[in-house]
C-alpha cells in the first residue's frame, strides 16, 4: 500500500556568486517556498507546492510512497540512521530550495 510522504522545506538558499553574475538585480531566496512549510504527498503535486520544485523532487516522494529504502549504492543518504528520508533540492542554479522527503508510517 502506497504511503503519503510528508515534504519539509529545510533551506531557502541564494547562491550570491552566480546571482550577482547571472541574477537579475536584486534577485534574492525562492520567494514561492518559505523555510517550515510543510506539504504532503504521495503521486500528485500538493497545493500550493512550487511547480519547478516538484519536478526536481517527485521522483523521490513516489519511490519513497512505494517503500524504497536505498539510494544508489548508499553513497548519499545515510539510511540507517535516517530510513524512509530523502534530502533533495529544487532546480533553480541561482537560489536552489532544500527539501526534506519523509515517507509517513500510516497510509492517510
């Protein structure tokens, strides 16, 4: 039975050597994700969650629903200490968001 994943944003980030470079002036941090939210998820996007943010992550949210543990060959997440968890970020170069992928234990 597939699970629900709860997504947490950790992280609002500005990359200031690439925005100064390659930014419009005065770009600053994601303002569509504010760091706290919380959203959950399973194969669809949740309200109000960022379009681009969820192409970057959904891959994740549906193997993480559907029970995967690992993450190629256990060279990035630490599973053991962390199972069921996913630590990924939005695609923007410029002021990427980091986002926290729990799988919750009940299915609602």
């Amino acid at each position: 039975m597939m699970k629900k994943c709860k997504l947490t944003v950790l992280k609002t980030t500005l990359q200031e050597d690439l925005a100064k470079e390659y930014g419009i002036p005065g770009l600053g941090p994601c303002p569509l994700m504010k760091e706290g939210q919380v959203f959950y998820a399973d194969y669809a996007k949740p309200e109000g969650f960022c379009d681009e943010a969820w192409k970057a992550v959904y891959q994740y949210v549906f193997s993480l629903a559907h029970g995967s543990e690992g993450w190629y060959f256990d060279d990035w997440m630490n599973t053991e200490k962390h199972k069921g968890v996913a630590i990924c970020s939005c695609n923007d170069g410029l002021r990427p968001v980091i986002i926290k992928i729990e799988r919750m234990e009940s299915e609602d």
